[in-house]
C-alpha cells in the first residue's frame, strides 16, 4: 500500500499585516502539535535572527507548541478544566513574543522588539485572527485508512 504525502501550505503571506507594524521582528503560525504552517520576518532587520529560516522557523513553532500547552496544563491547574487559554506573553531582556489562539488547531506566535507597542501587536493579532481564522485552523488529521 502506498500513501500520498501532501504538504501543508504555506500561510506565511497572510502575516504581513502583523511583520509591518513598526517593532514587530517575526510572526509564525503553528499547528497545536508544533508544525510550521507558515512564518514572516520583518524586512532589513539586525540582530541575532535577522530573518527567521524555515529551520528556525520550525524550531519556534515547536517551542510554540510547548508553551501554550504549559499554558493550557497551568489554567486548569489553577482555575479548572473550563478554563481556556487567549494569550501568553513573554519579556526577554531583548523583546516581546506574544502567542495566540488562531482557530482550530492553529495558534499565532509574534516577536517583538523592547520599543514595540505590544498593546497594538496583540490587537493587530487579534484583528487577524478575526479576520482570516479559517484560514490559520489546522483541522485534525484524517485516521490512516485499514491496511487490507
């Protein structure tokens, strides 16, 4: 039996919106099991990650993967099993990152510089989710069909 692998689209384009708001470094949108369904770096960028690779890019979207589960367990630690998670932020000594829920499945993740707005990043992120969230959902995987 042989199976066909079809490959996940890219949604990179789609962050555009996010990448140009002054600040803002990089945006990816991952799969809630870590996979990269798409990511954007800021133009003429400086610093460590000037732009973000497909690998790096694939590593953050596992480390997103990582944190908003940390997340999800912390909520129903503490508040219960109804408790869903909207948003995580963390503050580096160099920016912000800023993880989202984007549909099903499907969460946001945004870096941002110190001097970045982070109060206007997470409306933008919110306004895109809005607006383009079937598109970031990323929909359970269909069963493997019976070997015969």
């Amino acid at each position: 039996m042989t199976g066909i692998i079809t490959p996940l689209p890219d949604l990179g384009w789609m962050l555009r919106p996010l990448i140009e708001i002054p600040g803002v470094r990089h945006s990816v949108v991952v799969s809630e099991d870590g996979l990269r369904l798409g990511h954007a770096s800021a133009e003429n960028l400086s610093g460590p990650v000037s732009d973000l690779s497909v690998a790096e890019a694939e590593s953050l979207s596992a480390a997103c993967a990582a944190m908003t589960m940390t997340g999800r367990s912390t909520t129903t630690l503490l508040f219960g099993s109804g408790a869903g998670v909207r948003q995580l932020m963390l503050e580096s000594d160099h920016g912000f990152v800023l993880f989202t829920h984007a549909g099903v499945g499907a969460h946001l993740g945004v870096a941002t510089d110190l001097d970045a707005d982070v109060g206007l990043v997470a409306q933008q992120m919110q306004l895109l989710v809005v607006k383009i969230g079937s598109h970031l959902s990323s929909q359970p995987r269909d069963p493997a069909p019976a070997a015969s």
